[in-house]
C-alpha cells in the first residue's frame, strides 16, 4: 500500500511509521558517538549501558528486576527479538497460539522452525479474547503463546482479567510466552500498559519484547531489545548470537543516554492521543464507524454502512479515487477473515491527518 500511495501521490496513512522526524537530541547523540570513535562491534548482548538504563527504566515503569548483565539483550529490531525467542523454544511439531489479526512476522518465525500456528481469531468491534476459546485451543502440545499488547492492528490493550486467565492457563503447564509490548508508551483514556514482566506467574516463562523504533520515531535504526529470565536469555542469545551477532554501536550509546530522561517517553500517551482525536475528529461527520482505538498509533474504522467491497479492493480504490492509502485489516487474519475494516496510522502531522479526514468524509 506504501508503494501504491507513493505511485499515486496518496496520503499514506497504510504503513506504521510517523510521518515526522525524531528529537534533534537524539540525533545530536548518534553524531556525538559517530565522531568520537565507538563505530566497531558492540558486545553480542548489547552495549552495558543500553542494557542498564533499560533495566533500571523496567524496574521504575514496572517494579520489575532485571539484570542487565543476564536478562537484558539488544536487537536489531523488535521483530529479530520476535523471531530469535520463537526460535529458542520451538521445535518441529510444537504449536503456538497466535492471536489473530495477527502481525506478520509471527506466523512465519513460527512455521520457519518445523511450529504449528493455533490460530484464535478474534473480532470487532472489540477484539476481547474468549478465554473459553483459547482454553479449548491448548493441547498437550502447545509450546508458546504469543501476545501483543498494546495490540497491532487493533489497538487493544490487555487488562488485569486477561494477564489472570493467561496465567491460569499456563501455570501447570510447560508452556513459554512471547509478548510484543512495542506499542507500551502509545495507550489512552488513561489506561495502564500491563507488561506480562508484571505478573510473577508470567514473568518467569516470557520473552518480553521492545523496540525503540515506536516510541522515539526511529522506525528505520532498528534497535529493540528481549527482557527475559537468565535461563530464557541463555537460550535467546543462541540463536541472536548466530541471527545478527550485535547492533549497531553508535545509536546504542545515544539511546542510553536518551533513556536517563523519563520525559522523553512519559509524554507520549499524550502525544498520540491528541493525533488520535484529531483524525477522528477529522471523520466524525462521516459514514465510517469506529470505537476509538485504546493502543498503539493505529485506527480502525468500519465502513458496513458505506458499500460491499471486500476490504482489500476499497483499500486500493480509495487510494487511487481519493488519495488516502490504508492496511485492509483482512491481511491480518490466516483466511483473510474480512469484517469490512481498514486500518489507518494517525502518526502523521495534523495537516495530512486533517486532509485525510477532509478526502474520507467525501464518501
């Protein structure tokens, strides 16, 4: 869709990356290292500093501890973090709930190392889980279940209920956790983002997974990083080890020291939910439903009172007739379950929000 919209001079509101650029401070930091020196190897797990800064973020967000010399490694993106801890415990035959919509690296990574994606498929307008369902899917031979919370398209963000009924169903059973916890800063209303690393039952069976990318409007440096028990660590680091060795150097140190300012990401709740309003805002007056979105920088709206197209044909008709590009929300799902949804990314200037928003409200 990115292609399309650059092809037809569409306003992109398809791919997930903000269409402004990141602190000058922070820049001002990569220059800082490029000059002075620090552009060989980092060490494998990651630079120290990074790796401690984080830790003490996660113990002061979280009042969760890990050491930053066992628990804590850096990645060349969240997406490796995703695809190294499904690796380190999936073996042929093994199978893995996936929560669909689902993003598009997990199936994949999962089926990439001999696993069986389960698929528990849930639907709008609210996208909660059926625990019942989910119960049902486990078998004695599922291995991990897959998380996303803040949740990617949806914008769902997990409650206390459904961190209880996860650890319920994997307390006396041999099953390991992956959570993609990306979106963590990016959640409204005043809702909480509840970690897995927050629950004791959880935290000692999850990799939990992080980028910087969402929360410093860095999408291309590719820095993410893998919280997780020493015993899961030793295993993630295996296949890190042998996947992407280390990460870039320089842009590990500016972030350490970018990291030692709370303020730098206490404010993006803020931030996003202000961009988030203004789209909706922007397409109130129209004939696209929505409930507005509870995580991540993603909305999405259903347009049932609007035609019958499937999802994936008005998503490229509106981008060519109208100019506004967005995600069918149907490529999420195994069989391209379609509810009638488009997603859009609302990290974007007001301007192009508000311009979108003026082109949508023509249907």
């Amino acid at each position: 869709m990115s292609k399309l919209a650059n092809e037809t001079g569409a306003i992109n509101l398809s791919q997930g990356f903000p269409g402004f650029d990141c602190s000058p401070d922070l820049v001002a930091r990569v220059e800082h290292y490029l000059k002075t020196g620090f552009n060989q190897y980092a060490p494998m797990t990651g630079v120290p500093a990074l790796r401690e800064i984080l830790a003490q973020k996660t113990e002061q967000l979280y009042g969760v501890s890990y050491h930053p010399e066992t628990e804590v490694t850096v990645t060349s993106g969240a997406t490796e973090a995703l695809f190294a801890a499904i690796t380190a415990v999936i073996r042929p035959g093994d199978e893995v709930i996936v929560f669909e919509p689902a993003y598009d690296s997990y199936v994949p990574a999962i089926e990439l190392n001999g696993g069986i994606p389960v698929f528990v498929t849930l639907t709008p307008p609210t996208y909660a889980i059926d625990w019942n369902t989910v119960r049902a899917k486990v078998t004695e031979k599922t291995r991990l279940i897959i998380v996303n919370t803040p949740h990617n398209p949806t914008g769902r963000v997990w409650t206390a209920d459904d961190l209880e009924q996860l650890a319920a169903l994997v307390k006396h059973r041999d099953i390991w956790i992956v959570s993609d916890e990306v979106y963590e800063h990016i959640r409204f209303d005043g809702r909480p983002h509840r970690s897995l690393a927050t629950h004791p039952v959880l935290q000692e069976r999850t990799f939990v997974c992080g980028s910087f990318g969402k929360t410093f409007h860095i999408t291309g440096w590719k820095i993410g990083y893998c919280l997780a028990p020493k015993e899961l660590t030793t295993e993630f680091r295996k296949i890190h080890q042998y996947l992407t060795f280390s990460t870039v150097t320089p842009i590990q140190h500016a972030l350490a020291d970018y990291l030692k300012n709370p303020e730098h990401y206490e404010t993006l709740p803020d931030f996003y939910e202000r961009k988030r309003d203004l789209f909706l805002d922007s397409i109130r007056g129209s004939r696209f439903g929505f409930q507005p979105t509870e995580g991540s920088f993603f909305q999405t709206v259903s347009y049932q009172a609007i035609t019958d197209e499937s999802d994936y044909d008005l998503a490229v008709r509106l981008t060519r007739e109208i100019g506004v590009a967005s995600i069918p929300v149907s490529v999420f799902y195994n069989q391209k379950n379609d509810y009638r949804i488009l997603r859009f990314c609302f990290a974007k200037d007001d301007e192009t929000l508000l311009r979108a928003g003026e082109r949508l409200s023509q249907l």
